[in-house]
C-alpha cells in the first residue's frame, strides 16, 4: 500500500491515508494511456466538415468545347477537379469518428495514469473540497497552499456546484467527479487534487 499525507485545504496535514496498490501502485502501461488518449481526441470531434465534390458545385453542365480539333485537352465539365471553382476530388465528407476501446483496457489505462501521479508525486488528497459560497477566491487560495498553481484537476466524490462554479474561472484548473474522470484529463494536467471520500470511491469503482 502506497502511503500519502492527507491535507486540509490550506496545505495543513490532517492525517495519512493508504492508497490501494492495485489502483494506484501498478506499473503504468504507457501504450494503453496513449490508445485511450487518442480514442478520447477522436470522440472528440464534431466530424461535420464538408467539401462539395463535381456533382455538388454550381455550373458545367456543357461541355467546354468539342472534343477534336481545339488544340486544348479534352474537356467534359468546367467543374471538374482540376478547374478552378471545380469540385474537391476525394476531399472529407461528414463521418463519425468515434470507437471505442474494450472494458479491460479501459480500466487497465486508467490505473496507469492515476499510478503515474502517485509515481511522479503529483498527488494531493484533500479531507474535504468544499466551499460555503461561491467563491473564485477560495479556490485560489486553496491551490496556492497546496502548491498547485499551475494546471491542477480537482477531483470530488459528486458534483458540487459550489466547488464547480468557485472553479470555472481560474486558468488552467478544471473540476471532474468520479464518475466523469477520464485518463485524458488526469495526464493532461499536472496535479491530481482529490478529496478523502474521492479517492474511497475510485478504489470501490476500479478495485
């Protein structure tokens, strides 16, 4: 079992808590948190875009001209590709991106990135991530003393509004609950801020 410092939320140690090895102790599968990073990109995508093809652009109904005896190329179709304003040849069309991965990589990727926190000492839990009223200060304040001024993802057990919204404002800070946490968002930024009761129930979901 991996042992961490919990903390208060202005940086003071409360108590020490273990973290189950299974979760945050294996060795990081490098390949499967980047299929999961990139599988993530993909379902990402709108795939919306659109290139209008001969048939779809406006004009060249008539042959240009006949097709001997001009000295030009033959012709069938001012709108073809190779004329400007012609139609894109081959260009995208509006498709769907998204795949998925199967269950066991899934859960295996998302140990690795929580372990790689735990490795890279990029871990802080928290007793309690709360805040009376909504407030960006407080949060402010929060990651100064926990020294996570920088791009930092808070983690709680449900949603909180009040932590939500304290939050929304801060540059390169994002708030995520257990169940919307995802292995994108836990490598892409640097810290993983996580309450007491967070980190039981991720240990309940992927244990």
């Amino acid at each position: 079992m991996s042992q961490v410092s919990v903390v208060d939320m202005t940086g003071k140690k409360v108590a020490d808590t273990e973290l189950n090895d299974a979760i945050f102790g294996i060795e990081p599968n490098t390949a499967l948190m980047h299929a999961m990073v990139v599988n993530y990109l993909a379902n990402q995508r709108q795939g919306t875009q659109s290139t209008l093809t001969r048939t779809e652009v406006r004009g060249g109904g008539r042959k240009p001209w006949r097709q001997k005896g001009t000295g030009h190329a033959r012709q069938g179709s001012i709108r073809a590709p190779q004329w400007t304003h012609g139609g894109v040849a081959l260009g995208p069309k509006p498709r769907d991106y998204s795949y998925t991965l199967n269950k066991k990589e899934r859960r295996l990727a998302m140990k690795s990135a929580l372990s790689t926190k735990v490795i890279d000492n990029n871990i802080v839990v928290v007793d309690a991530i709360k805040t009376e009223e909504y407030k960006t200060r407080s949060m402010v304040e929060m990651l100064k003393a926990l020294g996570a001024e920088g791009k930092a993802l808070i983690v709680t057990a449900d949603a909180d509004a009040k932590v939500v919204k304290s939050a929304a404002n801060i540059p390169g800070v994002k708030t995520a609950t257990v169940n919307t946490l995802c292995v994108y968002d836990i490598l892409n930024y640097d810290k993983f801020i996580v309450s007491s009761e967070a980190v039981k129930k991720i240990e309940e979901v992927y244990v």
